[in-house]
C-alpha cells in the first residue's frame, strides 16, 4: 500500500494539474496543501475526476482565494480507484502537494 507524497510541484498557470490517478482496487484518503508565494492572491479550484481535464460537475473547492504568502489545506479527500485530484490555479506561483494513503478498497 502506497502512503506518502502522489505530488509535489508549482501549478501551471490557468491550466488543469492532473495529480495522478488511484489504482484500480485501491482508494486513497488525501490531503491536499497549497501555498501561494506569490505578491498577489490566488485562486485555486480542486477537483475530483476520472480525467485529468474534470468537468465542472467534478469540482469540489471553487475559486479558493488564498492571500500572498498564504496557505489553504484541506484533508481527508477519499479518491476511488481511477479517480483524481486535479488542481488549477490563476498564476504560476501556487505550490502543491498531494499526499495520504491508499488502502485496498
């Protein structure tokens, strides 16, 4: 069973982070924590989906607001086999990192 970090990186810039999917059989518990380094807010939203380009009915967190230098983390996501949390930011300055466990489902 896999535990620790699925990902860790700078979101592009008004473009979907696909953040990897859970294995077939498997299901994780998430957390997911950002941090903007950035002079001026970001905005974030997060995603839950089968594709690494979710459909607006996968979003779970819209337009987050997280202040310059500021942080925003939100734990316990269960993500199914074949699901993903997908991450898209307003700016090139928000860092991400995705981590939990998986168990057998």
């Amino acid at each position: 069973m896999a535990s620790g970090k699925f990902f860790a990186g700078t979101l592009p810039n008004g473009t979907p982070q696909d953040t990897g999917a859970t294995p077939a059989g498997k299901v994780r518990t998430a957390s997911v924590n950002l941090v903007n380094r950035g002079s001026s807010a970001a905005s974030v939203d997060v995603y839950i989906s089968t594709s690494g380009t979710p459909a607006e009915a996968d979003r779970i967190e819209a337009v987050i607001s997280i202040p310059s230098n500021g942080i925003y983390k939100l734990t316990g996501e269960v993500v199914g086999a074949g699901e993903r949390i997908v991450l898209q930011s307003n700016n090139s300055n928000t860092i991400a990192r995705v981590s939990g466990f998986e168990e057998d489902a």
